[in-house]
C-alpha cells in the first residue's frame, strides 16, 4: 500500500510539471499582459512600460516560467500583478471558503444521493423508482450553470430566502456565533446548487448495483435460507452495492472543487473558482498558473484516494 502511495506520489511530479508548462505557455500567448488596459491620465506610457520591464513582463515565456518555477521549489508562487499581494496568501484566504462549499456540497451529495439510490435501486420499475430515475436523466440533461441561476433567481431574489452573493454579511465578528450562523447561510444555497446536480451520478450508481446485486446467486441463496429481509439488505445488497461509490469519492471532491468555477462565480462567491476566471480576464498569469497547478494537484490525489479508499472497503482489492 504504502509503496503505491509513494510510487503516485513520485509519478505525479512531471505530470504537474508538464500541465503548469502548458499552462504557462497558453497564458502567455493571449493578447496583452497584466498590465495591459490601465487607464490612467496621470500615468505616461513610458511609465508603464517601464513597469513591465520591472515585472519582467518583456522577457521570454521560458525566461518567466524558469522565474516561476524557481520561486515554486522555494515555496514562493510568486506576485499577483493585479491584487498587489503574494499568490499564496491569495489563494489561502480563497482556499478556505471553496473548502467550506465543497464539504457542505459533498454532505449534501450523499445525505441525498444514498437514500435516493437505496430507495430506487430497493423498489426499482416502481412509482418510485420512476420518479428518481427521470429526476436524474433531468440532472443529466441540465448544465451545473444553468441550474445554479435558476436557484439563485428563484430562492435568492424571488423569496429572498437565501444571501445572493458574498460569503458572510458584513459587520460581524469573525469566530462569533452570528458570524458563523451566517457563514453557514452563505452556503447553504450554492451548495444545495452543486449537490442537486452532483448526487445524479452517486443515485444512478447505487440504483444500478443494487439491482444488478439482487439478482446474484448468494442474495437468492440468503433468502433460500430464511434471512430476514432487512438483513439480506443491508449485510448483504448494500455493502456490495456500495463499493463504486466508495471508489468515486475521490473523483467526487475533484469535480466539486472544479464544478464550483462557475457557482462561486453566479453566487459572487469569493473562493478559489471566482479567483481563476477574474485572474485569466485580468490576465494575472502567477495566479492563474498556481491555481491550474493546484486543481490538477487535487485531481491526482483524487484519484490515489479513490484507490486507496477502495482497497480498504474491499478487502479482496489489496493494492502492493
């Protein structure tokens, strides 16, 4: 186990190297730079430009990236041209609100996702199962966007049950109870959001090993023997039929921290997601290249969870 750990570990390096290269490069080739489309009377030309040959935004894109990853081995990602402050602190103090969305989505996800694929999968071709099965051909069909603007338009500004943007109301004392209690209400809409959509997949798993698992000799063979039917379900049904979901769930925390680009954006949501398009519309390539970095970091490390997590739900997956 430990060795296979180790060995991804290893193997993920050049592969970050490489998705930063591309990155950077791509970056790089867009039209203008960060301090392109400053308008200010006060400021002459020369001084701009005098600006950029400071920031080394004239050298060479390999000149720029072998700066960048020099400061990376250093720990140092570098300085956001536009906010004026350490990329690390940036991303710090947006890291911790997209951290909170996800953990929120992800209970949310299989809080619903579970009871749902249990009771589809348990009472297939019923009234029931009908009713879930064309909720998440819906969920399919509907783009995570789309879905997130009706919400907001709907529960936001219609009702006015729920913040439409920012993550805490202003003039609380951060560690309060108020602050906290509002925290919470910040999230709860955009979650909701991401996990309405998010859950078809964890349903549509479930419902399709429980049906498949029903039909197994060993659950005829329980039943044969007089098993009550409560246990054959859970000892039994469930505990096989849950294995694919164990192994998503890695996969699961990649595509909330990624899927949530465009929540955190409709919401105004001030996590790593609003950061990476305000950052590629500014044009503030430290930035944008730290956080690609950093979202294919947590893909990778998804997907070693995902084994991980598997090899030890099942035991006859041991993984050397």
């Amino acid at each position: 186990m430990w060795k296979f750990i180790v060995r991804r570990l290893i193997i993920t390096m050049p592969q970050l190297i490489v998705l930063s290269l591309v990155v950077f490069i791509l970056a790089s080739m867009m039209p203008g730079d960060a301090l392109t489309g400053q308008i200010d009377p006060n400021i002459s030309p020369e001084a701009i430009e005098q600006q950029r040959e400071r920031l080394g935004l004239n050298n060479p894109w390999y000149i720029q990236y072998g700066d960048w990853v020099t400061g990376v081995a250093q720990g140092d990602f570098g300085q956001s041209y536009r906010f004026k402050m350490p990329v690390t602190d940036l991303m710090w103090d947006r890291m911790v609100n997209t951290f909170w969305l996800s953990l929120i989505s992800v209970f949310f996800i299989y809080a619903l996702g579970i009871p749902m694929g249990i009771i589809s999968g348990r009472w297939n071709d019923k009234l029931i199962d009908q009713l879930i099965t064309g909720y998440t051909y819906l969920g399919f069909a509907t783009p995570l966007f789309i879905f997130a603007l009706v919400t907001l338009w709907v529960f936001g500004f219609q009702f006015g049950w729920f913040p439409t943007g920012g993550s805490v109301a202003s003039g609380l004392e951060p560690g309060s109870l108020e602050f906290i209690l509002s925290k919470i209400h910040h999230l709860l809409l955009p979650g909701l959001s991401i996990a309405l959509i998010g859950l078809v997949g964890t349903v549509q798993y479930l419902r399709s090993e429980i049906v498949d698992t029903k039909q197994k000799d060993f659950i005829i063979t329980a039943r044969a023997k007089g098993a009550p039917e409560q246990r054959v379900y859970n000892r039994h049904i469930f505990r096989n039929s849950v294995l694919p979901i164990a192994a998503f769930f890695g996969y699961e925390i990649t595509m909330l921290i990624t899927g949530s680009i465009f929540v955190e954006q409709i919401y105004s949501y001030p996590g790593m997601g609003a950061l990476f398009i305000e950052s590629i519309l500014l044009r503030d390539y430290a930035v944008v290249t730290a956080l690609v970095l950093l979202f294919g970091l947590a893909a990778i490390l998804g997907a070693l969870l995902s084994d991980i997590i598997l090899s030890i739900v099942d035991p006859r997956i041991r993984i050397k």
